[in-house]
C-alpha cells in the first residue's frame, strides 16, 4: 500500500450546471494523483448530473439524493470517505493551480489538525480577483485564533472525523462551517500549518455572498455561534472579523486563471529532459493577446518536461509579441523560440512551421493561440507515440472538452468509435489540429509537400499520414480544454445548427470543392509513397464520382468509404445524390 496520504475530496452541489465543471477539472487535474473526489448532489433537476457524468473518471464517485441543506450534505460525504486528508471543496469554487494538493502532502504529518492556506474571491463571469483572504499562521498558544482560517481551504486530518467524532450543526443554513471550526479549537489545542500560497478562487454569488440577505444571514449565523462558545469575547471577535475583511479588497486589477498561474515570472524555467524524447510544440500566432497566455501557462504546467515552444506570429497588431518576448525572457531562449510567419492565413502559418527544417525534435505537437492544455496532454500523446513503429508515419489526435470564453465547461466533442484509415480520410477530417501530435516521419512527408494547396493543416496531416502507409490513433480521453469565443476560427461542430450547415455545404457544393482541392494536391505529390491499395481509392473516388447515380452509390459502398456519424454518413450519400461529391 501507498505511504502517502490520501486526500478526500468532498463537493456539495445542486443545480450547479454553470459552475460544477471548474470544481471537478480542477480536481482531476492535480499533479498529486492519491485522492478521491466525492460528490453529493441534492438531486439537481438542472444539468448538473448529465455535466458530472461527461466528466467521470476513476477517482470521482458520486451519490444523488435529497437533502436538508448544505451541511447535512457534507455529514453525507464524510461518511463516504476513505482518505487520510479530507476538504472541501464548493460546487462553485475550484483549485487555483495544479499543484495544490502536492504542495500540501509536502507539509502533511499525522500529527496536525489541519493545514490551510489563501483564498481568492472572484466575481462569477469575468473571473476578476475581487477580494485575496490571506491567512495567517495560529498561534499555538491561543486556544482560537483571531482569524479563522479560509474554511475551503482547510486539510482537516481525518482522525477529526473519526476518533472525535465532529459532524456539521445541519441546523445552519450558511454558517455551519464557522460554527464547526469554532467547535473545533473548543474541543482541544489545535495543530496546524500556514501554506503561504493561493489554494482556492471562490466565486461571488455562492450561499454566503450571494446578495446582502445571504451576508446578513451568515454574519447572524456567526454570532448565533460565537455565543454559544463561552471563551470567546463575542464582539471583540466578531469586530475582529469584520474589519480584516475591509482588507481583503482589491486595489490593483487582476484576474483568476482557470487553475494556472498568469503571469511568467510565475512560471519556473524548468531544465530541459535529455533522456526524455524530445518535443517540439508548434504554436501559431496572430493577435491573441487575450488568451494567450492561459495557453503558454498550461503548457508551462505540462507534467512532461523534455519540451521546446516554437511560436509562429503570422503578423500581430496587439500585444501577442510582447506577450511572447515577455515569456521568452522568464522561460529563456532555450524553451522558447519566436518565428515570423509567412503572414499568408492560420493554414499556411501552420504548414510553414511544420515543414522549418530548423525545427528538429523526436515527436511535434500543435498548438491554437487561445485554448488551455491539461497537465497530461503531452505525457498522454508522447506515451502512446512511443511505443509505435517510428519508421512509418505516426499521427495522434482525440477529442476536445468544448469551453467558453471564461472557461466555462460546455460539453464534450463527439465520441468517434471508427477505426481511423485512409476511408475516412479521404471524405472527412477526423479531429482538430490542437490535439495532433506526430512524429519525424509524418513531419518530413508535410516538408516534401509544404507548398501543395491544401482545404486544412489538421484534415492533410490525417490524410498524408493514412496515404503513406501511415497509422493514426484517435484518443477517446480529452486532455484540452477548447475555448470558443468570438475569434475563434473553427469552433465547436457538434450542435444541430453545425449539422444543418454541414448538409447547405454540401447542397451548395463545399463539400465537391474540397475534393476538388484534394484531387489538385494528388496530382502533385508522389503517389508512389503510398500504398497500393491506396492509390485505388483516389482513382476509383475521383473516376466514380462523376459518373450515374448507381455508380456512385456502388464507389462509396465498394471502396468502403465511411464518416465517423450516421449523420455523416448521411450527408456523404446525399452529397453522391446530388452529384456534388
């Protein structure tokens, strides 16, 4: 058995649909992986389960019914725990970084009570940093502290729960975790430890700040149980309380990431891996000031380390380059390096950097300007890519979790359950170039024909590599969190208005354009690379497709050509009905 300790985390929610996928991810995320994640929902009638579901792994257990409120809740968890630290963590609040629950193992000895640390309050859309509760150290000679700590942000040993027994007063509505945590130092000198960092970003709008009745019932709450604590010199403490808030304000603007640090001189340059296989993300740029740099700071929090950023700026106006200089100069020229783009669209910058013969590495990763990288992404791909045969072309891709502009959880991409081949390359691109990683082989494939007219980098990267005897492996797991906002210059595609535009495009031949383009791009390469079976296909498809109806229902059946969707499918025969294929 594991000698480390297990942290147990418990959520609290009902109809949390907005918010409850910033608390798991947040969860899911932590470098340090001996933890649970335990749910329980008031039976939400919103889509707070159908979000929980979509989010499910191994580690995450959840338990629906009603319940009398928020404490009661929690008394719920703690009887489904099996951890040694337990805390939690609200529905609407989530981890400020990746490395939290490592930060506090670092600290762990079964002798304390609790550890905790900093909290900061965030408004609800814009994610700006309103208030930062910095706690303070106890002092181990007073029996309560003048400052309770953040209560979200409290390590409680277990042994608080199970040899003295402690449970939440369900008969507080807002106030329960202050009442517990006075019950708490009531009970016996209490041992803790200070971790001076940020732990948690806790939203404006929540049970105890979500209005000025929900202020006023928390602070009656407070007094109803200061008074009932006969140490304590009730006004005193409750003055005490008061004021520190009055601190807390924020006087410099700021704002919360989604679990990442944002500013560089945060990000430590880490020394680059020689024993590991090295990679070469490839980053293209153009005016994305916005976003950029929760994209450079998820990949700074990569927990695969033997990793070299090329970023490609195809021309930008705003602050991207500075934004990028300003990485450059914390990360060191060694981590990061900054190209000119041939300033021709985001196709030909993504190509261009592809085929740079300067750019050497064992394996390649792209990467958009705006979206946010999962601690495993580049371990998740690299690990699987290893492992193949590297003397043909390697191309891995998988799904993308689906977020707004804030970062908001929306869903996640389609699930495809085909096989990839050169079938479905040739009428479909199978995922989006931010989850591509390859290897040498495919790279040099891209550089021999880096000026061929392509429809997209992504859908030519899957069809070069199945064309050339290559494999392709689609990952079921998401590990990118794909934000669709305003600029985005491919979005989500699964909704019923993408479907409805994908059957106009092929009524108004888009669909026959793209062909038209591919055939263009074969005729320029050397199809002696490919495969024989694969050089029937391109014949047969471009032959067939312009003879009778019959014909062209008998290609697409005989070739075996397929889409990964019913509707897909659908939209390819009627495509061949109307002769636009």
């Amino acid at each position: 058995m594991s000698t480390k300790p297990k942290i147990s985390v418990i959520t609290v929610c009902f109809n949390s649909e907005a918010t409850i996928a910033d608390s798991i991810l947040s969860v899911k995320n932590q470098d340090y992986k001996n933890f649970e994640h335990i749910i329980i929902d008031g039976a939400s009638s919103d889509k707070t389960l159908h979000i929980i579901k979509s989010l499910k792994h191994e580690k995450l257990k959840v338990f629906s019914a009603p319940d009398r409120g928020i404490y009661e809740a929690m008394n719920k968890g703690l009887t489904k725990v099996s951890g040694d630290l337990v805390v939690f963590l609200n529905s609407d609040d989530w981890y400020a970084s990746v490395d939290i629950f490592s930060s506090v193992v670092k600290k762990y000895s079964k002798d304390l009570d609790y550890l905790y640390g900093n909290l900061s309050f965030v408004s609800g859309k814009e994610k700006k940093i309103i208030r930062m509760w910095r706690a303070k150290p106890n002092n181990p000679d007073e029996r309560f502290p003048k400052f309770m700590p953040p209560f979200p942000t409290m390590f409680f040993n277990v042994k608080i729960f199970r040899e003295q027994g402690l449970r939440f007063d369900d008969s507080y509505r807002i106030g329960g975790d202050y009442d517990f945590c006075l019950r708490l130092h009531q009970h016996k000198t209490i041992k803790s430890t200070y971790l001076s960092q940020n732990i948690v970003f806790m939203r404006y709008g929540g049970a105890s700040t979500n209005g000025a009745l929900a202020i006023f019932k928390s602070n009656y709450e407070v007094l109803r149980s200061l008074y009932q604590i006969d140490q304590i010199n009730v006004w005193h403490t409750f003055f005490l309380k008061i004021v520190s808030k009055l601190t807390q304000f924020q006087l410099k603007e700021s704002y919360a990431s989604y679990f990442w640090p944002t500013l560089p001189s945060q990000v430590k340059p880490i020394k680059l891996e020689r024993q590991l296989p090295s990679v070469a993300i490839l980053l293209c740029s153009l005016n994305g000031e916005n976003y950029l740099r929760d994209q450079l700071n998820s990949i700074a929090s990569q927990s695969y380390t033997a990793w070299k950023l090329y970023v490609s700026d195809d021309g930008s106006t705003d602050k991207t380059l500075d934004i990028l200089q300003n990485y450059q100069k914390a990360w060191g020229k060694e981590r990061l390096q900054i190209i000119k783009g041939p300033g021709q669209g985001f196709q030909k910058n993504f190509i261009s950097i592809i085929a740079n013969k300067k750019i050497h590495a064992d394996f390649y990763m792209l990467s958009d300007q705006d979206d946010v990288w999962l601690p495993n992404k580049i371990s998740r791909a690299i690990s699987h890519l290893k492992k193949q045969d590297l003397n043909i072309p390697q191309l891995y891709c998988g799904r993308t979790t689906y977020v707004s502009k804030n970062l908001r959880f929306i869903k996640e991409s389609q699930l495809f359950n085909k096989s990839p081949s050169f079938r479905n390359a040739l009428v479909q691109s199978i995922a989006g170039g931010n989850t591509m990683a390859f290897n040498h082989k495919l790279k040099t494939m891209v550089s021999l024909y880096s000026q061929v007219d392509i429809v997209s980098h992504d859908w030519w990267l899957y069809i070069l590599c199945e064309l050339t005897g290559g494999r392709t492996y689609y990952d079921p797991t998401s590990s990118i969190l794909y934000r669709q906002h305003e600029g985005s210059l491919i979005g989500a595609n699964t909704s019923l208005s993408a479907k409805i535009r994908r059957g106009f495009m092929v009524l108004k031949g888009r669909f026959k354009a793209y062909n038209d383009k591919h055939l263009e791009a074969f005729a320029t390469i050397n199809l002696k690379l490919a495969s024989p079976k694969n050089i029937h296909i391109v014949d047969r498809f471009y032959h067939d497709r312009d003879k009778g109806l019959l014909a062209r229902f008998q290609m697409i059946r005989n070739l075996g050509l397929y889409r990964q969707t019913m509707d897909g499918q659908l939209a390819l025969y009627l495509g061949a009905i109307l002769h636009k294929l």
